[in-house]
C-alpha cells in the first residue's frame, strides 16, 4: 500500500497527516501553548487514598489532580492504607508520599489525567521498562525465528540488567541490526538515570520529564519501511526531523522531503479534517455511516441509503447482495474514521442485519483485516445475533472533536434546539401569564428566526394570542438573543 506522512508545522502549531493511498486515514495536532501531556513523568505528592475505590489522587501541579489506580502500583498486593497516612502496605502509597508517575491517558474537560507508576521509555525499537525487570517482544512480530533471534540478541547484550531495567521489543526493530537496538538501549537507559537525578533534586510537585514533541513521537512509532515519503512544509520541523533520523534510522533519509509552503492544502487536509467532523460519513455504493459519540460509548451507525441493489430486478439474490456490499464497505470506513477521528473507550457498529452466518463471517474477517493497520490496542467481539460489533480502543489523547471544537453556544453543546414551533407556544404560554396582571401592553423581544415563524408558518399563534389577549402586544426583533430565548416586558396602563 501507498504510504505517506505529511508534516506542516508552524510558529503556533504542529499537525501530521496519514495517507494510504492516497486518502486521509490518521491526523495529529498539537498547538504549541498546549502540548499535550501524555507520557510527560511528574514528581507528584498523594493528596487522597480510597481504599474502597482502590485509588489515589496525586497532585502533580497540574489544573486537577491525577488519578492512579492502585491495581497498577509496583507490588502491589491488594493491601489498602487508609486516609491517616499510617504505613503504606503492598505497594500502596500513604496521604502526602512523593510518588515518581507517568501520565498513561490525558485529562478530559471534568476529569484529571490518568496516571501510572509503570514507567516507560519509548524509542523506536524498543521500550524501556525502568522499573520492571522483564523482557517482552510484540506480538505482531509473528515470526519464530525473528521472535528468537530478538531474544537471543537482548540476553546477549544485556543479560542481568534486564531484571532490573527490563524493555519491550516493538514491531520496528523486526529486521533491525542488534547494534542499533543496543545503542537504543543504552541511550534510554541514560535518559532514565537523567530522570532519577532530578526527581531525587525536585520537590513534589514537579514535571522530571517532558514527552518528545509531536512530531517526533508520530514519526517513532508509525514511521517506517512501508512508508513511501516523508513531506515536510516548515525549517524547524524539517530540522528537528532530520536530526531525529539521522540518529536513529539514517536509512530513511532518502525518504525525508523539504516541501514547499502549501503541502496539506495541495493535498486537501483541511478538506477531509473538515469531513472527519461531520456526523455522517460516506460509503462508495451510495450508503453512510452516522457516527455519535456520546459519554458512555460511540456509536457508528450503517444506512445503505440511495443504495437499492440496482443491477438485479427486486430478488432476494440482489437484496442480499446489497446489504453484504454495504456491510464490508461500511466495516473498512468505520475504521478509517475510528483511526482519523481517534475514537476510543467503548464503540458499537450496528450492521445491516445478515441472514446468512456465511455472509456475517465474510464481514467480519474484512473488519479483521482493516483493524490490523490500526496500531491503537483494541479487542473486538463476533458479530452479534443483533448485528452489533463490539470493540473497545486505547485512548491516550483527546480525540479529534475535543481537539478541534468546543460546545455550540447555539444550542450549549446538545447537538439540537427547540423548534420555532416550540418556541411560538412557549410565548404564547408566557404571554398569557403576563396578560393578567392589569398591565396596558405587553413589549416582546424574540429572535429574528422566531418573529418571522409568527408572521408564517406559525401565523395562527399569533393571530390566536392577539386575538384572546385584552392587551396589544408589541413584537420586534433582536437578534442578539439566543434563539431559544425571548424578553416579555410589561408596560404598566396610565
């Protein structure tokens, strides 16, 4: 496949792009004033312990406190400590403890950041485990023999430090020359000796580790063989890349392009951004996918839409066709707009429902296949008796929505507002309350989209409210008003 990664970056920000042949599947952005916090490592001081919850929260410094779940503490062994900061037990810290952790998940609007003490260092091939003495290999390295010769290499070279400094072996050093891996080794095992000095000279609560910026972190951990080009649009960016390279994949430097200014709109970025906020997305035989996110889960809806099966005259053949073509066109798109908007937590696909089995494992096993270029850790279910497909994805960040928007002050984040038919009787309810109370005239103010629904479509409540009311009422428009919203003032009679 086609691949390539585009890279603007500017004064005020840094964005990536994801292309696989040729159409947008993954894009990131970080703005400068706000870089992101994951995998920063923090000095923190414990503020509460809950036991009953099995969970601490840990002043980092931070807008809100972090939370640790403590099943994830070094040692732990299911011990609790209470609020009165008596001696910690299996791992569990007490109320004021410095902790060393390590931002696992960023903060949303209402919640802090989720935190872990299971450090980890990530390079290109490999990822230091600091505190965890183990040795482990990717999973997606499926091959025996480079499986053995990967482990062979790291008890050759390291031996006893990997029980006290473990790591893991990732998917891009398949292939790679152990020299290499061993430099990298080296060069992060330094890294965290830099780290324990300052959280040994910093008082709680201090940053001790700050996350490579974005760029780098994309091009670490996607960037590789199967990648055609590197387009670069900005000096600091392409400098910062290419020191990067040069250090720890001076092979793909044939690969690195200075762009000139212009490279996301030749490419129109903007364009499929634009699209991947959009709630519907569509499928090539006429269909559409209705994406709602919503707190507890996403949920990503298939419509065949204008898609009626033409071609064969109304049989069962041609309706069956129909929703199996819609079906693996709509399992392909789900997870391109899984990976481009970066849903995460619980998402629910509901299908067109299938009759056959035969057919329900053909889409299934297509789902299978697009989810295996997702590199988020993800688990996914059959296809259930009710057409639904379960999964649940890795969050590390804000998704593309939290990224890029903020709540419509029109409607104050709901996704919909009153109708103007609504409105209309709401006045009219109004109205008629003020009516009563002996003044000569009623002043109201409504926005400019409900004035002209009472003198249309909603004539007939108005004509109904100056018609039954013993008072004129005077209407005008302002559009400063919410739409929602009008002002009825009473004008007392002489």
């Amino acid at each position: 496949m086609n691949r390539e990664l585009l890279v603007e970056g500017d004064p005020h920000q840094t964005r990536l792009a994801v292309l696989e042949a040729g159409r947008l599947v993954e894009f990131f952005v970080e703005r400068h004033r706000g870089r992101g916090l994951a995998g920063n490592i923090y000095k923190g001081k414990v503020r509460r312990v809950l036991p009953g919850m099995r969970a601490a929260f840990v002043d980092l410094g931070l807008e809100r406190d972090a939370y640790l779940y403590l099943g994830e503490m070094a040692g732990d062994e299911s011990g609790a400590s209470g609020e009165d900061g008596g001696p910690s037990r299996g791992g569990i810290p007490r109320r004021g403890e410095e902790v060393v952790v390590q931002i696992a998940r960023e903060g949303l609007a209402d919640k802090g950041p989720r935190i872990t003490t299971e450090i980890t260092l990530p390079g290109r091939y490999l990822v230091l485990t600091p505190l965890a003495g183990r040795l482990g290999i990717s999973r997606r390295i499926e091959d025996p023999d480079e499986r053995t010769r990967l482990e062979t290499m790291a008890v050759d070279h390291w031996g006893d430090l990997l029980e006290e400094t473990g790591c893991i072996v990732r998917t891009a050093a398949a292939g790679a020359p152990a020299d290499a891996l061993a430099r990298e080794y080296e060069f992060l095992a330094e890294v965290w000796r830099e780290i324990e000095g300052r959280a040994s000279a910093s008082a709680a609560p201090a940053l001790v580790h700050q996350e490579e910026e974005l760029a780098v972190r994309v091009i670490r951990d996607h960037f590789g063989e199967d990648f055609g080009a590197l387009l670069v649009d900005g000096a600091d960016a392409y400098r910062v890349i290419r020191e990067y390279l040069g250090r720890v994949q001076p092979e793909l430097l044939t690969r690195l392009e200075r762009s000139r200014r212009g490279l996301f709109d030749r490419y129109r970025i903007d364009a499929g951004v634009d699209a991947a906020l959009e709630p519907k997305a569509p499928l090539p035989s006429g269909g559409h996918l209705v994406i709602n996110q919503t707190e507890a889960l996403v949920a990503i809806d298939v419509n065949s839409g204008r898609d009626v099966g033409a071609g064969a005259v109304g049989g069962i053949g041609s309706f069956r066709d129909t929703v199996l073509r819609t079906n693996l066109e709509a399992v392909a798109e789900a997870v391109r707009q899984i990976r481009l908007r970066d849903l995460s937590g619980i998402l629910v696909i509901d299908l067109i429902d299938m009759e056959r089995e035969e057919d329900r494992r053909t889409v299934f096993a297509r789902l299978e296949t697009e989810l295996r270029k997702d590199r988020a850790r993800k688990r996914v279910l059959e296809i259930s008796e009710f057409g639904l497909v379960q999964l649940t994805r890795q969050r590390r960040r804000e998704n593309l929505e939290r990224a890029l928007t903020g709540p419509c002050p029109t409607c104050r984040g709901r996704g919909r507002i009153k109708s103007v038919a609504t409105i209309c009787l709401e006045l009219r309810r109004t109205c008629l309350a003020h009516a009563g109370r002996g003044c000569r005239q009623l002043a109201v103010r409504v926005h400019p989209a409900v004035l002209d629904g009472l003198n249309g479509s909603e004539s007939d409540v108005l004509d109904g409210m100056q018609g039954a009311f013993e008072v004129p009422i005077l209407l005008r428009a302002d559009p400063d008003l919410h739409r929602e919203h009008f002002v009825v003032t009473e004008i007392e009679g002489s």
